[in-house]
C-alpha cells in the first residue's frame, strides 16, 4: 500500500485502530473464506488421492472454489447531491489513506458513477468511459470487456497528492451543443444539464463511468463500493437503477441534517430505493449526515442530542422506515478526527456507531449465504462420490458371498458358475448398445433445451424488438415491443421447461429399467425449475414498468436515444438471466446424466472382475481363498473411504460454522 511517509496523521493510528471494527470483522471474513477454500482444496486432493476425481467432481469442485475466490460483497451510495456520499466513503473506508481520497465538495462533484474495487490482475489504476459511449446501443456492462473503450490512468500509491489528483477525474465536465447532450439521454433542463452559460451549450459529464482499482485491504477481501452522483443523473444511466442498485447487497440513503427531507431527497428516496415492500425497505439503511452543523455552542449535549434525536425520527417517518435504521453521523468530522486521530471528536462524529452496525449485519448476512451455498454443494457432491464408493460396495459384497458359496464345492459347480457370469456379462454388454441409443436420444433432447434458452434465441427476440421500438417511438409503440419482448422470453422458458420434463421422464424410466434389469441402485434424478428465472424475468419487468414511466415523463426531447439506451440494459440484463440458466441447465443435465453413466461403467468394470475371479479359480482351486481374503479387504477398504470422506466434508462443515472473527493462525 502507501509508503508511510506519505500518510498524513501516520502518528496517530491508534485512534483509526478504535473504529476499524468493518475492516476487522472484513477481514476475518476474508481469512474464514481463505480457509473455507483451503479445507475444500484438502477434499480435492484427497478424493484426487484416491482416484475418486472423475471430470465431473473436477468441475464441481472449480465451481465451489470460483465461488469463494470471486465472492463480492456490494455496497452502494445513493441520495441527491451534496448530502455527504463521497466524504461517507472517504470516511468509513479510506481514512487511513490520510486524506481526502474521493473528491467531495460543495455542490455536483461525483459526475459519473463509481466503482471502487481491487481487481489484482490490473496494476492500480483509474479507468474512466467516455460519456460519448452513451451514443452507442451497448451497456457499461458490456463495455466493461473491451479494454480499449476506457481511458487509463495509472495510480501512483506513494503519493496522495497524485492519487487525489487522479481521482478528481469522476468530477470532470465540459460543454457541448444541447442537440448532443440530448442525444446522449440529459434530460433538458435543472434535472439534469445545467444550463450554464449561452443557450446552445451545456455542462455534462465527462465520463459515463469510473472504476478505480485500488489494493486497499478492504477491496482486497472483495468489497465494492459504488459511489453514484446526485440529482437525477441517477435517473438518466438506466443501468444504474435496473442493474447495479439492485445487485448491491446493502444501499446506503444519505441525508443532509442542514437540508432535512427535502422534496427531491423523496423522490430520488421513491424513486429508487424505497421499493415495493416492508422487507425491502428493512434492508435499507438511512443515514442522517452533517450533524456537525447541530452542534451548537449554546446549547448544552443533552439539547443538542435531542435535537438529532427529533430529526432522525422524523426522517424514519418520512421515508417510513424504523427508526433503528437511521444512523445520524458527521462524515467530515468522522474523517478529519480519523486523519488527526482525534478520539473524542471521532466519538462526538457518531461513526464508530455506523460502522459497528454496518459490519454487524452486512457480513454474518453474507456469511451466511456463502457457508450454506459451500456446505450443500460440497454435500451433493460427497453424495455423488458415496453413491459410487456404495455401488462398488454392492459388487464386492456381492461377490464375496458367491465365492464363500464355492467353499468345498467341486469343479463342475464352478464351471456351471463361470458359464452364468459369463452370460451376465453379455447381456449387459448388448444392453450398452441401448445406452448408446440412449445417449444419442438424450443429447438431441439436451440441444433443444439449449436452443429454447440459448443466447440467439434472446438476440433475435432483441433484435426484433429494436426495429419494433424504431419503427414507432411513442408510447403505445414502445409499450406494446416491451410487451412482446417479455412475452418471448417467458415462452422461452416455458418451452424450456416442457423440454426439460421429457428429458427427466427419459431418464427416470430409465434408472427404473437399469435398476431393474441389473440390480443397479435407483436413483430418481431431479427435476429441473425454471421457477427462478421466471421470477427474475418478472422482477425485471416490474423494474422495467416502474421506470418507464418515470423516465417517459422526465424528459421531454432527448425520449429516443434514453428509451434505446433503457432498453439495451433491460435486454443485457435479460442475458444475464439466460446465462445463469445455460449454466443451471447445463449442470442438471449433468446431474441427469452422470450417475447413470458411473453406474454403467462401474457395473460393467465389476462383471468383468466376477468373471475374472470365477475363471482364475477355476483353472485353480486354491486361489478361492485367497480371492475371498482379498475382496474381504476390498470391502474394509471402501467402508474406511466412506468414513474418510465424512471426516472431510465435516471438517468443512466445522469450517463455516466457525465463530466469527477467529484469527486464522489459532485453528489451523
Ligand atoms: N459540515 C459537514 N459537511 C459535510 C459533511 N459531509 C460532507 N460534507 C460536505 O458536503 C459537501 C458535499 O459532500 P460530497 O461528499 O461531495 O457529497 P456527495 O453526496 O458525494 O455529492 P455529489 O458527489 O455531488 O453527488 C462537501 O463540501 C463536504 O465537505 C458533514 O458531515 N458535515
Ligand atoms: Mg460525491
């Protein structure tokens, strides 16, 4: 990080160390994901070890790793400008920094939304989208893979005077014809350009989007902060609202106590935050700020804490939130008293009270999603490796009791036996000719699948809808392609899920006719629910629904390029939907498929070692014992793997169950 010269207060931390219980606590989040990750690598190399890791356990081992390696935890900024958002962040996140790191001062200064993450395949670095970029039919989502779109500004960590010089790009503006800033979706007018200067020109925003990339310990540990600018600007990137607000896993509302609720405060608060339900709003947090502007020399601690008291209250009722939900705080006071390491301003700054609440529901939240999601899958994925520990088992036992029955018998039985296995053999190897047919049936069924929710499908669904959407820009017009374009997607999945129940009737007759015919063990594959992607459609439309009108009734000339521009992200978040549920799609296929081919193999494997045991001991009848010894421990062989892999999933078990905040050297 910083060389220490640089920082600023550098003699002082002690008072930084007080209130640094979100970094403590984010950290110790990061050390148990570390060591979560560590126990299910041991599982690996074990199930490796023992030649237990077929493809299909390698890449649902990735899959549980990916997951806890990339985790993201989100945390957004929201309110209207000037009420404290950048100088929050500064505040809670980067005091240790020792300066101002993100530009805050009066009046517009974040123009552009804001990512802050640590991404540590990129040096640090700064990377900013032009606003002309909105000219273009294409999300920040998807520019986000074409390098070459961004401009770069390498950060110097060792000076903090460059850092902040470098950052102070998100508040860049610069002048340009009305008809262009239209063109690019600002609505006309105080809502979004400001109309400084002669007629024909206005202020916009440089960049449409920043993303700095930043090796704090926090960004480290996969925390992202996203900083929004005021004022409707956050109405004007459909992105923003329809895509990353509700991606964040907690959203901070801003409050100024000098400003109280103002009109816009509500409507930004209506707009895109207060939501449909209770549940949603109880997820929000409030924040009152500047309370430093109540302190009043005349009056004495008690008055003025009534004072903040009344006003936190009343904001809880205006936005009809409980009041356990507003945080009065001064951000500035809190950051300087952090820099200077003033502890009793600090206190006085309320801070430590936010961050404590902060850290307390934020992370034993997320916690608990990645520990359940890492528990059943490693779970599933022990079941699959039992299920084939269980079959060979089965074999074993099984012939193990056939050899005993040959104690003391005479040749001639077992000839008579030799011939029975061999048959036994043969016909299930005619059988593997029908499990071929099968196969075939199944991956024709599985392309279809594919083709309902595949990415052409939705591409030529978006495709129409934007010549729709040309062809008559005006409400009803818009309405009715919107319309058409969810309506398509729906028969996508509904078609998706009719594929999908053929396929699980497929299978399910025939794990029934295996288990029959071969005494294999039955095994009911699961079903496959489009359920979720249906709900996630919905929850787009609605989001789509409540926007449209909103935006339709804001701006007046710049309608055509904005509702394109609404519709790219509602199409682009669409795929997202499509993504996942290729990849849903495509790991129950596996989960269909998989064990009946393990059991195929595995059965065949074993007719083969029968009729293998039977001949040798036919050819010479003291093998008998000797082949009985050697299966009995065959059998103790298997039962110690089986108890072996319990031991490693309830390590892992241990693993997330494991209190919070243990340093990650006591346990290990
Ligand atoms: N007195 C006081 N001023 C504050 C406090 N927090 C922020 N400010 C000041 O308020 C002004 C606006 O702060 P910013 O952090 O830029 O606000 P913002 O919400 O990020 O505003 P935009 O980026 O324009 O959307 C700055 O001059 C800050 O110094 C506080 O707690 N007390
Ligand atoms: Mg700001």
């Amino acid at each position: 990080m910083l060389d220490s010269s640089s920082r600023v207060g550098e003699g002082n931390r002690g008072s930084i160390v007080q209130s640094r219980e979100l970094a403590a606590r984010f950290e110790a989040y990061g050390d148990w994901r570390r060591r979560l990750a560590a126990r299910v690598s041991e599982l690996h190399g074990w199930l490796d070890e023992q030649e237990l890791a077929d493809a299909q356990v390698e890449q649902r081992v990735q899959r549980i790793l990916d997951r806890l390696h990339q985790d993201k935890l989100v945390v957004a900024f929201v309110a209207e400008f000037s009420r404290g958002k950048s100088e929050l962040i500064n505040a809670i996140f980067f005091a240790d920094f020792g300066a101002r790191l993100l530009p805050s001062a009066a009046g517009r200064t974040t123009m552009c939304p804001t990512e802050l993450l640590h991404d540590p395949s990129r040096p640090p670095s700064i990377r900013l989208l032009p606003i002309e970029t909105r000219g273009k039919d294409a999300t920040v989502a998807e520019f986000k893979n074409y390098a070459e779109e961004w401009t770069t500004i390498a950060l110097d960590l060792a000076s903090a005077e460059r850092m902040t010089d470098a950052l102070s790009r998100v508040s860049q503006v610069k002048r340009v014809p009305v008809e262009l800033a239209r063109r690019y979706g600002f609505p006309d007018g105080d809502e979004g350009m400001s109309a400084a200067g002669p007629a024909e020109e206005v202020e916009i925003p440089c960049w449409r989007h920043a993303i700095i990339n930043f090796p704090h310990p926090l960004l480290k540990q996969g925390l992202v902060i996203l900083d929004t600018p005021g004022l409707n600007a956050i109405g004007t990137e459909p992105e923003l609202t329809l895509s990353l607000l509700p991606q964040a896993h907690a959203v901070l509302f801003i409050l100024a106590a000098d400003a109280g609720v103002t009109k816009t405060d509500l409507e930004v608060w209506r707009r895109h935050l207060a939501g449909e339900d209770a549940a949603t709003r109880r997820g929000r947090i409030v924040i009152l700020n500047k309370i430093d502007g109540l302190w009043d020399e005349l009056k004495t601690p008690a008055e003025i804490d009534a004072e903040i008291a009344r006003q936190a209250r009343s904001s809880a009722e205006l936005l009809g939130v409980p009041p356990e939900q507003v945080f009065a705080v001064s951000a500035q006071k809190g950051l300087a008293a952090k820099v200077n390491g003033d502890d009793p301003l600090l206190a006085r700054s309320r801070l430590p009270v936010l961050e404590g609440a902060l850290s307390g529901r934020l992370i034993p939240a997320k916690r608990e999603i990645v520990g359940s999601a890492t528990s059943s899958d490693v779970r599933a994925l022990a079941e699959a490796v039992k299920t084939l520990l269980g079959a060979r088992s089965t074999g074993v036992a099984e012939q193990l009791a056939e050899l005993k029955a040959l104690r003391g018998k005479n040749l001639d039985v077992v000839a008579h036996m030799l011939e029975r296995a061999r048959d036994e053999k043969e016909l299930f190897e005619r059988g593997l000719a029908r499990f071929t047919a099968l196969r075939n049936v199944f991956t024709g069924q599985t392309n279809a699948l594919f083709d309902r929710i595949g990415l052409e499908s939705l591409r030529s669904n978006a495709t129409r809808t934007r010549k729709a959407i040309e062809a008559s820009p005006f409400t009803r017009g818009l309405r009715q392609a919107m319309g058409e374009f969810f309506a398509s997607i729906r028969a996508d999945f509904d078609a998706a899920a009719r594929q999908s129940v053929e396929i699980h009737e497929m299978m399910r007759a025939m794990y029934a006719r295996y288990a029959q015919e071969h005494g294999l063990e039955t095994f009911v594959p699961p079903p496959f629910s489009v359920l979720k992607y249906h709900k996630e459609v919905e929850r787009l439309e609605r989001a789509y629904n409540e926007h449209f009108n909103t935006l339709w009734n804001m701006v007046s000339k710049a309608k055509f390029p904005l509702m394109r521009r609404f519709f790219e992200t509602v199409a682009s978040r669409a795929k997202r939907v499509y993504d996942v549920a290729n990849r849903d799609a495509d790991a129950w296929l596996r989960a269909v498929m998989g064990p009946l081919e393990t059991q195929v193999k595995e059965h065949h494997l074993q007719l083969k070692r029968r009729l293998d045991s039977i001949r040798r001991i036919h050819s010479a009848s003291d093998e008998l014992e000797e082949r009985i010894a050697e299966l009995d421990q065959q059998g103790h062989a298997l039962a110690a793997q089986v108890r072996a892999l319990e031991r490693e999933v309830a390590a892992i078990d241990d693993v997330v169950a494991m209190p919070d905040g243990l340093p990650l050297a006591a346990n290990s």
